[in-house]
C-alpha cells in the first residue's frame, strides 16, 4: 500500500512539474508546405484559378506569427525566382511584396493572420547564374514568433 502511496505521488508531482512548462510555452513556429507545378510567364504573376491549382503560385494561410521564412525546393535543384505576397487590409490586393532567389535570406516580417501567396516565376535568378526556371517541388513556408532564426 505505502508502494502504490509514494508512486501515486511520484506521478503527481512529476505531472505537477511537466505539465505547467509544457501549457506555458506558445509555439515558436509553424512549418507548412505546398507543392507547385511550373512557374508564371516572365514579371508577372498568374490567375487566381492557376494559383488554387499550385500553377505558377502557393498559399498559406498564417497563424498568429508576425515572421515567415521561406524555401523553394525545386525537383530539378534550379534556383527559382519567388515573390512573397500578401493582402492585409482585405481589399482583394496584394499590399506587401518581397522578392527572393529560392529562399529568403532571413525571416520576413508578415501580417499575422492573413493569408502569404508565394508566386513563382520564369525569370533570371542568381547565384548562381542562371535561368530561374522552376518546373515542380515544394515550397516551405517557416512561420516564426520572431526574426532571429
């Protein structure tokens, strides 16, 4: 009985300590990813019908975290030329934009909650030199608590 006692408190007070901690902490990111299939025409993006079939573009829609990293992974290992986008004032138009060879060099800030499009194009993209052709692969989207990644 004292056995079944002291474990019964064991399991307590090791619930007591792990359960607080694991509660208490938010989550410091998210990762999601898309898959896409070729890329748009040169400078300019694709139609919305495109991008909900991965054609050209991705999205994501963003958690409460106010920094994005992204990374292209094109089957081919070609550097791909990105544009991040997003419409955060809900007016049907794209408000912020950066653009990318691959990856971003660091976390970019975001508008928390509203949707990120990455739209994907054929243009020159470097280093290394090179035609930034994507043809198909995925796109990851690291969303972060902040930009120290």
């Amino acid at each position: 009985m004292k056995r079944s006692i002291a474990a019964l408190l064991l399991v307590v007070m090791c619930a007591a300590f792990a359960l607080p901690e694991a509660v208490a902490k938010p989550r410091r990111q998210r990762v999601e990813k898309a898959s896409y299939v070729a890329g748009g025409p040169p400078g300019l993006g694709v139609s919305w019908q495109a991008m909900q079939k991965g054609v050209g573009a991705v999205r994501f829609d963003a958690p409460h975290l106010p920094y994005v990293h992204i990374e292209i992974r094109d089957r081919m290992g070609r550097a791909v030329m990105g544009a991040l986008v997003q419409d955060a004032d809900g007016d049907g138009e794209y408000d912020s934009r950066l653009e990318f060879c691959t990856s971003t060099e660091r976390p970019a800030p975001i508008y928390p909650d509203r949707e990120v499009v990455v739209f994907l194009y054929q243009e020159p993209c470097g280093p290394p030199a090179g035609f930034g052709l994507s043809t198909e692969g995925t796109v990851v989207a690291r969303f972060l608590r902040s930009g120290d990644a």
